[in-house]
C-alpha cells in the first residue's frame, strides 16, 4: 500500500448505514477482499473514505460490487500530500516537505525535521 488516500464519493441513491459499515469492513471485488477502511457520512447521498490499499477503480468497484453507482469520485489527499483545489488532469511540483517523506517511505525511515 502507498498509504492513506482519502476520497469523496456521491451516488444519486441515499447511503445506508449498513451499506458503511460493509465498505468499512471491506469488500470482495475480482476474487480478493479489500483491505478494512475509514468509512464516514458526509450527506445522504455521499461519504468520505480512507483506503487502506490502492487497487485499480476500488472505490468505484467496492460500491458496484454493493449495488451502488458512484456519480461522482473526487480525490482528496494522496498519504500526506494534499490536491486542495488543484484541476482535473493538471499537476503541480511537490515541495521539499513532500518529498521528504516519499524518500523516507522508501528507505523505511523516518523523514528527518526540517
């Protein structure tokens, strides 16, 4: 895993509690079940989640494989790094506080301080 990837998700139908507490728990998509993730209200017919693994479309996935269809999916963070309002299909240069952990991340370090 490539760490925590939170995201936004909206279907045009109302999201059950139990419908929550199953993505929460984890789902099984193309013969593998997803890892446990942080699942959270954010209106009736959204959530926010947190994923513990970043397997091909898993959100989109995951909510097919409950009945749902996701209408819209927006990204918010990728581990410690924040898109803010960043346009769809545009990029940015990380600063030295981003990549400092990436480094680490891949030394099994600790990032130092600055």
């Amino acid at each position: 895993a490539s760490g925590p990837e939170p995201a936004r998700s909206l279907f045009e139908q109302p999201v059950s509690e139990n419908f929550l507490a199953m993505m929460a728990a984890g789902v099984r998509i193309g013969g593998v079940k997803t890892r446990p993730c942080i699942v959270t209200r954010s209106g009736p017919t959204s959530f926010r989640i947190v994923l513990t693994q970043g397997l091909n479309r898993q959100i989109r996935r995951m909510c097919s494989a409950l009945g749902h269809r996701v209408r819209t999916l927006r990204r918010v963070r990728i581990m410690h790094i924040r898109l803010g309002t960043l346009p769809r299909g545009q990029w940015r240069a990380l600063t030295e506080a981003e990549i400092r952990p990436l480094l680490a991340a891949g030394t099994g370090r600790r990032a130092p301080q600055p």
